[in-house]
C-alpha cells in the first residue's frame, strides 16, 4: 500500500509538473506571439509610414519636374521669340538699307540726267538702271540728253544696243533684236533736252552679262555715232 501511495504521489507529481511545464510554456509562447504581433504592428506602422514618404517624395519630384519642364518650355519659347525678333529686326534692317541704296542709285540716275557730269555740247548717253525680273528677265532704263550753249535743236536718230558676256567661259555679245520681246532691231530716239528709253532683255540660260555697250547715230549723215560701254549693274529691289 505505501508503494501505491508512493507511486500515485509521484505520478501525481509528475503530471503537475508536465501541467505545470506546459502551462508555463503557454504563457512563454502567448508573450513571444504577443511580442511578435506587436514588432509585426509596429513594422506595418513604419511600413505604411515610410509608403506614405515614398508617396509624398514621388509626388514632390513630380511637382518638381513638372514645373522645371514649364520653365524649359517658357525658358525655350522665349528664346526662340527672340530668335524671331532678332531675325526680323535684321531683314527690317536689311530691307531698309536695300530700299536706302536703290533709293539713291535711282536719285543718281535722275540727277545724271538733269545734271550731267559731261556739260560738252551735243549728245550725251548718261546711265543707265537694270532691275532683275523672273527668270532671266530684265527690265532697263537709259538716260539720254543733250547740252548747249546755245538753243537746242531737235535730236532724231537711232539707238543700238549690244550686251556683253560670257556663254560657257567665251566672249560673246548679244544684239537688241536677240534679246527683247518685240524683237527691235535698234530703237527710234527723238528728244531736245533728255530722253529716257525703257524696255525688256530676255537673255539666254547660263549668259553672264558684264557690260552694255550703245551707239547713238544720227539721222544727219554727217554727225559721228556716238559709242559708250556701261557697266553691267543690278538694281536689287527690296
């Protein structure tokens, strides 16, 4: 009986002792889930915390480029405004000086006719305008007038005219009756104190112009032609 006693005691000792042991391993196992759900808490915390930096940062760096990509575009546009400024200004300039120089080229031309350099008596051939058509088009003005002491008589005669290049790196001369429209040959001149002649030049593809060569004759048979060469020069139109 005492050994039955002793045993039930021990057995009873050592169930305690596993209830106990797991008891015990229950509390230790609900703290470290207890912890471990509390690190878990914390983690998301931090977690959603540091998504929502993320978020703010990403949306600050957009703000940001969004706005550095307004100023570039700004920043573009105002220089290629004043590209185009600078560039208009410049042809305003330009087309201002060109209508400047025709202007006076044109005022020359009239003056030469007025007041001509040559106040010898008798006929003179004074200057002359070209101004470039399309193609190979031009449009010309030759001024003649006549100077004396005394009173003028009537000038009747005829006007030739030849030009003066190059075709194909050789000399060559084009006549009145190759190169204008009404194919003239010469053209009728009748005049007291200054006449100014106008009329058309087709010239040939490729033709390099250089000078422009007239001859006045007179109708008195007796009265030498008069002959001068003419520099070949643009007027260039704005």
């Amino acid at each position: 009986t005492a050994v039955w006693t002793t045993r039930l005691l021990a057995i009873s000792g050592f169930i305690l002792a596993l209830g106990v042991s797991y008891l015990f391993g229950q509390q230790q196992n609900s703290q470290k889930l207890l912890l471990i759900s509390t690190e878990k808490s914390q983690l998301t915390k931090e977690l959603l915390k540091t998504n929502k930096e993320n978020r703010q940062l990403s949306n600050n760096i957009k703000r940001q480029k969004s706005s550095l990509m307004t100023r570039l575009e700004r920043q573009e546009q105002s220089r290629k405004l004043a590209e185009e400024t600078n560039h208009i200004l410049k042809q305003n300039l330009l087309s201002e000086k060109q209508k400047h120089s025709v202007t006076q080229k044109q005022l020359y031309f009239y003056r030469r006719v007025i007041t001509p350099d040559s106040q010898g008596s008798g006929v003179h051939i004074q200057s002359i305008l070209i101004e470039k058509k399309a193609g190979n088009t031009y449009h010309y003005k030759l001024a003649l007038n006549q100077f004396s002491k005394t009173k003028k008589p009537l000038f009747r005669g005829k006007l030739f005219i030849q030009i003066h290049g190059l075709q194909q790196e050789k000399a060559e001369k084009l006549l009145l009756k190759n190169i204008s429209p009404t194919k003239e040959a010469y053209k009728k001149i009748r005049f007291r104190n200054f006449q100014i002649l106008e009329g058309q030049w087709v010239l040939p593809e490729g033709f390099q112009p250089d000078t422009v060569n007239v001859t006045v004759k007179s109708n008195q048979s007796n009265k030498k032609p008069l002959e001068k060469s003419l520099k070949w020069e643009i007027l260039h139109l704005p």
